[in-house]
C-alpha cells in the first residue's frame, strides 16, 4: 500500500512549484541570477517555510559566494511579497512565512563527483601501468 503524504507535505509540493514561477516571473530584480527552489520543508504548524535554493549562475556553489548572499539577501527581503502572492494561489488560510536559505548538496554532488572521477582515472591509470609491466616481462 502506497504511503500517503501529509498535509503539510502537499503543501510544500504545491509552495515550491509556485514560488519557482514566483521568483522566474514575479520578481524583477536584476540581481537574482537563474535560482532553482530545490525543496521546500514547512513546519508542522504551518507556522514557517523553509525554502532551499541553488543559484545556477553561481561560478562557486558555495554558501559564502557573494552572489548567493546577494540571492539570499533579496529573496529573504522579498519573503513577505512572495508570501501574499502565494496566499492568492494557494487559497489557504494561513500562508507559512518564508525563510530562504542555500541547498549545499548541489556543490557536495559536484564535488563528490569529482573524487570518484579522479579515483576511476588514478585506477585506470594504475591499471595500464600493471598491463604494460606484465606484457613488458613476457617479452624478456
């Protein structure tokens, strides 16, 4: 039996889909890059919303990037406008405040996908020094 979600899960389904179309068209401020809502996790009494973001522009996806502070700074100042635009689409008596904060698994992913990367290279290259030894040792 599939599990059910709860309200509040539903919720910040619905609570990132229309903020990602808030922030792409809503907001007109030229110092928002290309911003993903990555997850959005609301608290159990409705009371607040954590919302999760990664700037795609961003040259370093790290959370002391001066342009994802500067992300961070206008969407957290933007908090209240984007919740009275919600509160129009969702239809819900109480609209959860809005806390935006940087998604760090997109630079650990990037990251973690470097060091296998190496690791296969420094195998293979390992792995190809073996070869070439032993066919070395069968010509002599």
């Amino acid at each position: 039996m599939p599990k059910e979600f709860s309200r509040t899960q539903r919720i910040a389904d619905q609570i990132q889909r229309d903020l990602a179309q808030l922030v792409q068209t809503g907001l007109k401020d030229p110092r928002i890059g290309m911003v993903t809502i990555n997850d959005v996790r609301v608290s159990r009494d409705m009371g607040y919303a954590d919302v999760y973001i990664t700037v795609l522009t961003a040259e370093e996806l790290d959370e002391h990037s001066e342009e994802i502070k500067v992300t961070l700074d206008v969407l957290n100042k933007a908090a209240g406008f984007l919740r009275n635009e919600l509160g129009r689409a969702l239809k819900i008596r109480m609209v959860p405040h809005l806390r935006f904060y940087f998604d760090k698994t997109v630079g650990e992913g990037r990251r973690m996908s470097n060091l296998i990367d190496k690791a296969r290279s420094k195998d293979q290259q390992l792995a190809g020094s073996k070869t070439s030894s032993s066919t070395d040792d069968s010509k002599g």
